[in-house]
C-alpha cells in the first residue's frame, strides 16, 4: 500500500518496536537532565525569594536587579551574599528573618 507521496504505509521493520539497552539509557540520562534542570530552576527560584526579602525596605529597581542577579546566580547568589549578609551586615552570624507566608514580597 503506497499514501500519494509514494511513502510505504506498510510497517515489516519489527525492530523499532523493542526496547534495547542503549534506548533504556538513553532515555534515563534525558530524564535525569530533566531532572536538574528542574531542580536548578527551583533552586533560582529560592535565590530570588531570598534576595527579595533580604531587600525588603529597598526601592523596586534594587529588589528588580538583586532578583534578576539572584536568578542567574542561584545557587551562588545564596552560598556567598546570605553569607556576606549575615557576616557583614547583621554581625555575628545572626539569622536572617525570611517570611513564611510572603515568599516573593516586592
């Protein structure tokens, strides 16, 4: 049986349907990508919340440029500026107070 481009529409090739190694481990290194991409994106999302509420007294375009910074930095943003602010800015290590109920305050 010919479609009206001349394509075959008959399926004898059998071997596409089997599952073989190479197409198991294909699909597991795709879904473990998948998976770290998720999980850095949920990761900048937690550096944007923070540096939305370490900035809560700040102007708009501070809070906009330390969440766009925070973003694109994510995991970094949170290991050197919380520790820089805890340091530099509270002193002696005190905790940060980050709201519970207003994760994302602007």
């Amino acid at each position: 049986m010919v479609d009206a481009l001349g394509n075959s529409l008959q399926n004898n090739n059998t071997d596409d349907d089997k599952l073989d190694s190479d197409t198991f481990w294909k699909y597991v290194g795709r879904f473990i990508l998948y998976i770290f991409i998720v999980l850095m994106f949920v990761m900048n999302l937690c550096a944007v919340s923070i540096s939305l509420q370490l900035n809560r007294g700040k102007n708009i375009f501070t809070k906009l440029f330390a969440a766009m910074f925070a973003f694109f930095f994510g995991i970094f943003y949170i290991i050197i500026n919380v520790y820089y602010y805890r340091i530099k800015v509270l002193g002696n290590g005190k905790l940060i107070f980050l709201c519970s109920e207003n994760i994302f305050p602007i």
